[in-house]
C-alpha cells in the first residue's frame, strides 16, 4: 500500500470514499435544492457540494500539504476544467474528486452512482479508487500492484472481437460532443453486441476493469471522472488512450479504455465515423 512515513494513503481514500458513499446514498431521494450547470442535462444539487467538502477535509486532515481538485470546486465549462488540470499538473501530490459520478442518477433514483476519488503525483495517477454504495462495490487500483474488488484480483475480459463486446458510453452534456458521440453510438451499434449508457463514466471504468465490458468511450469527460478509473484499468491488463489512440493522461477528456484486445479495432471505427471527438 501506499505508505509516506506512516500514512497510508490507500486505507485512507477507501474510509473516505467508504464514508462519502454511505452519505449519498442516505440522501438518494432526499436531496433539494437541484440547480443546473452547463444546460437542463447537467445537474448539481446541495448533496454533490457537501460530499465533495466532506472528502476534502477528510483528505486534508491526513495530508494537509496535498493538493486537492474536486468538480464543484472548479467553475463551469470546458476551459476552466483545462485550467485546473493545467494547474495540477507538476504537483507533488494531488487528490482528483468526483463526488458522485452520476448526479442525474442521484437525482432521480436510478441506483447508479459512484465516488471517485485518484491520487496523482507528478501529474501521474498512483491510486485509483471508485465505490458504489448502492450495490457496496468499493473498485481500488495501487499503481503496479493490480486492482482489486472485495479483496478480489480484477479481470479484465478476453474478448477480442467487437461483435462479441459489451461497451459503455455516454450521452455528453455539451451538445456539439452528444452530436459527436452519437455518431460512434449509430457506427458501433450493429457491430457490437451491445452498448450500456448508464450514467456514470467512472462505474463504467470501473465495470471494465472488472471485465463486466470490453470497451468504453465518451467525449468531453473531465479528469475527476476518469483518473481513477483510468488506474483501474491499467491494473487490471487495459488499455486506456484518448480517442486518437494518444497515451491516457490527466489532461485526456475524450477517452477511450479496453480490455487491450478490441483496442485498435474500436478506435479505427470511431475514426471512420469521425466520432473520436476534437
Ligand atoms: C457525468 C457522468 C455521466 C457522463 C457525463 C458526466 P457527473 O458526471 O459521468 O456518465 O455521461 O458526461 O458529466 O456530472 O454526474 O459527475
Ligand atoms: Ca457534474
Ligand atoms: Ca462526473
Ligand atoms: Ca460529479
């Protein structure tokens, strides 16, 4: 694990995750004060605020001289996520927060959300942990050590043919990358077995890594939704790029993540229907 002196990181963003999850979902249905961001598709309400404050102190508290980057502490929009990003970067050490992935969901009591919570050092992602308290799913990746569930080594599937693959994607919030996506999901529907949308791009990480699906991709997602996951698939035999095949990094927000096997064939499909984003 994870250890600075005697401070175990790993054990840390698992009791807080553990703590945050707990939290949402004892607010699931009672929540108020549902506000908008970007457009009518993209909700924030008092629950996503108090969760992400709770983790942070939680984090802090352990770490005081860590950096921190949560989704409701940086502004709306595509340019002040680059930005914060960008600021990230060259950190010694950095929290990366979701706090819960699958807001709409939350919203409206579709039993799909998660937390997710990355620590990066130096702009590298070192411990990914993503947890779903509705199903009590806590998804936990150390850089070079495997990613586990329950205790369990993660598989990733042995599919390596598009017709016989699962996928997840998304419907993106920003409409110019739901027009985008949705010509990948048009592209890629007769040629797959099947594609899940479900709405929450980190469970749907998460869902690979553990080779429940082979593949997914959405555009226009931001750090906080993929570091995590994104460990999480490299831990357990993935892949992860961009959609023009460029190595994941933080700054990545149109992403691309396998099972390694359907890697190449997925990302040549998305080029020919010209879906792999900006
Ligand atoms: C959203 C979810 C969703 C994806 C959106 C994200 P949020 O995150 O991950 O699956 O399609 O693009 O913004 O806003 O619920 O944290
Ligand atoms: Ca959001
Ligand atoms: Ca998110
Ligand atoms: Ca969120």
């Amino acid at each position: 694990m994870y250890t600075v002196g005697r401070k175990n990181y790993t054990v840390v963003a698992i009791n807080t995750a553990s703590k945050a999850g707990e939290w949402i979902k004892s607010r699931c249905g009672k929540h108020s004060n549902i506000k908008t961001k970007l457009s009518s598709h993209d909700l924030v309400t008092e629950v996503d605020k108090g969760c992400e404050t709770m983790i942070r102190n939680l984090l802090l508290t352990y770490f005081p001289d860590h950096s921190f980057l949560g989704e409701e502490g940086v502004e709306v929009g595509p340019e002040a996520s680059v930005k914060a990003v960008d600021s990230i970067q060259e950190a010694e050490y950095v929290w990366i927060v979701d706090p819960i992935d699958g807001t709409t969901n939350f919203v409206h009591g579709f039993p799909f959300y998660s937390v997710s919570i990355a620590l990066a050092h130096k702009g590298e992602v070192i411990l990914g942990v993503v947890y779903d308290p509705v199903h009590d799913e806590m998804f936990v990746a150390e850089k070079g050590k495997g990613a586990y569930l329950r205790g369990q080594k993660m598989e990733i599937s042995k599919e390596n043919e598009l017709s016989s693959s699962l996928l997840g994607t998304g419907f993106p919030v920003q409409q110019n990358a739901l027009t985008t996506n949705l010509k990948g999901i048009q592209a890629l529907s007769n040629k797959v077995r099947n594609i899940r949308t479900t709405g929450s791009a980190a469970l749907h990480l998460a869902y690979v890594a553990a080779g429940r699906m082979s593949g997914f991709w959405e555009l226009e997602l931001n750090a906080w939704d993929i570091a995590a996951g994104a460990l999480l698939i490299k831990e357990s035999g993935g892949e992860v790029t961009d959609t023009k095949g460029e190595p994941y990094q933080l700054c990545v927000r149109n992403v691309l993540a396998t099972n390694g096997l359907i890697h190449q064939s997925l990302q040549k499909e998305l080029v020919s229907a010209e879906a792999t984003g900006f």
